[in-house]
C-alpha cells in the first residue's frame, strides 16, 4: 500500500485546547500543518475538518489513538542542534 501521509510530530496548546499536527504529505511533495481541537487531550476529528482532504482526515484517525496517548507529542523527542564530537 503506498503512503500518502506521514505525521511527524503534534504539538498542544492547552490553554485553548488545540492540537496541530505537522507532517508530510506524499501526493504534494511537501508538509503540512493541521488545527485540531482537542480538549482533554481528545482529538476531535470530526470538528471543524471539513477543509482538510478526506484521506488526510482518515490517516489521522488512524493514528488517533497514538495522538491521544501523546506518543507523536514534539517533547517526546530529544532534538540535538549539533554533533558534541565535532564541538570538541
């Protein structure tokens, strides 16, 4: 089966109860950016998507349980800038 969307990380913001998700997108050759609300960590794909392409909408709620749990969250990941060999 090809792939034609790959999330790469979300990131919250729970004071407004928003959830973006940045990835790749296969068929376009370039990333994209969702705004989904979330409230309670409760991604609701069915709120405000009808903008988004539907097979979009669809690997998202694939991976909506992973979402959810915080697997994909930006501060999972450990992000280094440079490599500490070369530094020294």
């Amino acid at each position: 089966m090809e792939e034609k969307y790959r999330l790469m990380f979300v990131f919250r913001t729970r004071d407004i109860s928003m959830l973006y998700c940045i990835g790749m997108d296969y068929l376009k050759g370039a990333m994209f950016s969702v705004m989904l609300y979330s409230p309670n960590d409760d991604m609701q794909l069915d709120y405000n998507t009808g903008h988004y392409p539907k097979e979009l909408v669809n690997y998202l709620r694939l991976e909506k349980d992973k979402i959810d749990r915080g697997l994909y969250d930006i501060r999972m990941w450990k992000m280094d800038l440079y490599d500490e060999k070369v530094k020294k």
